[in-house]
C-alpha cells in the first residue's frame, strides 16, 4: 500500500519581493522541490481567502462550500467531544461581566476572564448544575486550552440559525440569543441557549474558586461567551471517502477537530504547542511512525501563521528554518512507496498580517513524478514548476492518480 504524507506550514507564504520563506537558509525544503514537481495552489480558489478550517477541508479534497458548517463543530471536535451530525456546536469563552440584573444586564469587562488556566472545577459545576431535560435536550461541556472551551446542545428540532452570546468586545451588554430566520427551531434553540447563559452565570458568579479570585483581585470567570455556532455536519469518513486510513499529527485544537470529524486517528505529541516552540523533532518523528500504521498522514505545524499575524519577517524566518533543520530525515523517504507533499493551506503575509488569497506554493515527491527545474521551496520559484497552479481540491485527485488509487473516469 502506497503512502501519503501531507505537511502543511499554516500561513506559510507572503507577498512582496522578498519573504520569509524566500530568504530563509532552508537547505532541505529546497532539495525535497529538486527532487519534486512544483506548482502554486489556491486552496479553496484564486482570490478567495481561507480560514485554515476550510482550507484545511479543500486540501483533503472535501468541499468547503458544501461542508463546511461554522467553527464551533470543529472546535468541539478538536476538544474531545464526540460530535454528532445535527449537534448544534459553539466556542466558548469564559469571560468576566460586571453589573446588576440577569446576565443580559450585564457588562463584559474581560473576554478571556484575565486568561484563566484551569477552568476544569468550574467546567465540573456546569455540567452537574444545569440540566436542559424539560426542553428534551441534552449538552456536552468541556474546557479547551486557557479559557477556551466547547458547547454541544444535542437534541431534536434545534437549529444553528441563531446569533452568538459574545459581544466580540468589552463594555457591552452580553447579548441575548436570538433567532436569525422566523422559524419554530430557531427560536426554541435561541430560547435554550438563553436558560443556560442564565443558569451559567448563576452558577459560576458564587462558585468558590470565583469568590477566591474576587478576593485576590483577579477578575471571576463568571459568563460563557458562546460563538462561532454551526450544526455538526454530516460528511464522509476519510477513509471511507478515499480507502485509506488518516492520522494527523498538530499541535492546534481547530485541526485536530477537522481530524476527527474525517474521523481520523489524532496523534498527540508532548511538546506539539501549536507555537514557535512547539516539539518539531517530535511531531517529524510522530509523522513517520504513522506511516508505519497509517495510509494518509497530516503533518501541521502552526506557528509560521502566528507570526505572519504578528508582522513578525524575522519571526516567521527563523521559525521556518527551525523547521527545516528537522525536515531532513525526510529526505531519506522512500519514495517508491511514500508521496510527499510540502504545502500550506494560505498564506499570511507579514505584510498584511491576516489570511490572503494569494497561491501557496506546493511540492509533491514521489518516484514517478515529472520533475521540473524547480531548485527552491519559494512562492517565487514554485510557479515555474512543472505543476502550474492547481487548487486545493484538485490536490487529493492528483495524489490519488500518482499513487494508482483512482478510478478511471469513462472506457
Ligand atoms: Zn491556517
Ligand atoms: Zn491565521
């Protein structure tokens, strides 16, 4: 059985006249585009820009535009929670508000409740003090990393066509949940999600690690900003969809959770921080040793993407050499059996410090491949190469065809 590996540097290329990644000293990113054919690719399509959700989901050929349902499912996925098709999923932030009244009187003061670290006892009296059963609903509760965390409502009749709780800025009023279209199931999931915003915030205003934060002058975790909320969608199984088995291997709770709704295996790795210090050796060796037990590896690594929000030239640089300095056992593949593919999902250039629409460059290393003169792992370099410009769903297709697992269209 022939083998995939995908590694995809989030963010990775930029725009301008000279890059990171055009001046970064990055000696086996350029062999593996020696050794490979070389193109530039648009994820989803030219001009469009991609989150790294969607792009994500167009790089394993699955459709955004017909997939892709909001953040919050993937997030909860990402987070642990087993996630069913017609869950109705949110991103949660545990904030601070101040003020008298319902929760809806009240003022946010701090969106990340002062980047508190461990929320898991507050998490544990939400869970054993709210009980949703008289709307025939059910909810999963759990903590991301910091102050994050994900909410699932699971039930008959709910809908997803409903606003966020989260104001998105401090000094307003938490919003109150409302229905976007005039429909049954929207306004009873609106009118749920009220009740436990409500029974939230009672809760954790008099919890005792709260009181303990009050009296230390730290600002109390005391309301859940829900947003980003979108059903859980029902998509094919990688490896049903493509007959091979799917690992991945990041460091980032939003890939970890496309991983899972493709309902393939995570693989955690101690030191994989999804940020300029993450365990790089660790997750290259991870990688590899999925090969052993996987079809389709993901390798994902998040920090180029960070420092290209950040405006960070030399940042973003070092950090790909970083990279590169582990990349070389790569090299030493075997690629009669194993097809390398070196890409991102956007870019995210330093100059714009946000996700663009520009083309990203890829390389795919397998024996059979026509190899072009290409010499260089550069967005510059890339579009001389021997693949042109694809886009992200073309990208499965083209492997599958190298690796003799497609189908012939037609006699
Ligand atoms: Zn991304
Ligand atoms: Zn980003």
């Amino acid at each position: 059985m022939k083998k995939v590996l995908l590694i995809v540097i989030d963010g990775l290329s930029d725009r301008g006249t000279k890059t990171p990644l055009s001046s970064a000293k990055k000696p086996n990113m350029d062999k593996l585009a020696e050794m490979g054919i070389n193109g530039i690719m648009d994820p989803i399509a030219p001009g469009i820009r991609p989150g790294s959700d969607t792009g994500h989901l167009s790089l394993l050929g699955y459709d955004p535009y017909k997939y892709y349902t909001g953040r919050g499912p993937i997030e909860a996925a990402g987070a642990g929670i087993e996630v069913k098709p017609g869950d109705i999923a949110f991103r949660v932030n545990f904030g601070t508000v101040e003020g008298e009244g319902s929760v809806f009187d009240k003022v946010v003061v701090d969106r990340r409740a002062g980047r508190i670290s461990d929320t898991d006892e507050l998490v544990k009296a939400i869970n054993e003090g709210i009980d949703l059963s008289k709307f025939g609903v059910e909810f999963i509760f759990r903590r991301g990393s910091g102050h994050r965390g994900a909410l699932v409502l699971r039930g008959e009749g709910l809908s997803d066509k409903i606003t966020d709780t989260d104001p998105h800025k401090v000094g307003e009023k938490v919003w109150r949940c409302k229905p976007l279209r005039d429909d049954e199931n929207a306004k009873r999931t609106a009118e749920i999600v009220n009740y436990f915003m409500e029974k939230a915030h009672e809760i954790l205003d008099k919890h005792p690690l709260n009181e303990e934060r009050a009296k230390k002058g730290l600002p109390k975790a005391n309301v859940l900003l829900l947003r980003g909320v979108g059903v859980v969608p029902h998509i094919p199984p990688f490896e049903q969809r493509y007959g091979m088995k799917l690992a991945v291997v990041t460091g980032t709770t939003l890939i970890k959770g496309i991983g899972r709704i493709l309902k393939g295996d995570v693989i955690e790795v101690e030191g994989a921080t999804g940020n300029r210090y993450t365990n790089v050796k660790g997750k290259v060796e991870a990688a590899l040793e999925a090969l052993e037990t996987h079809d389709f590896v993901l390798l994902h690594f998040k920090a180029t993407d960070e420092l290209g929000h950040d405006g960070d030239f030399e940042g973003k640089k070092e950090f790909i050499e970083k990279l590169d300095r582990h990349f070389e056992q790569l090299l030493s593949l075997d690629f009669s059996n194993v097809c390398l593919i070196l890409t991102a999902d956007h870019s995210t250039p330093v100059t714009a410090k946000e996700h663009t629409g520009d083309p990203v460059p890829i390389t795919i290393v397998y024996k059979d491949v026509r190899v072009d003169d290409v010499k260089s792992f550069s967005e510059f370099e890339a579009y001389k190469g021997g693949l042109c410009r694809i886009r992200g769903l073309d990208l499965i297709n083209i492997v599958m065809d190298l690796i003799d697992k497609a189908e012939k269209f037609g006699a």
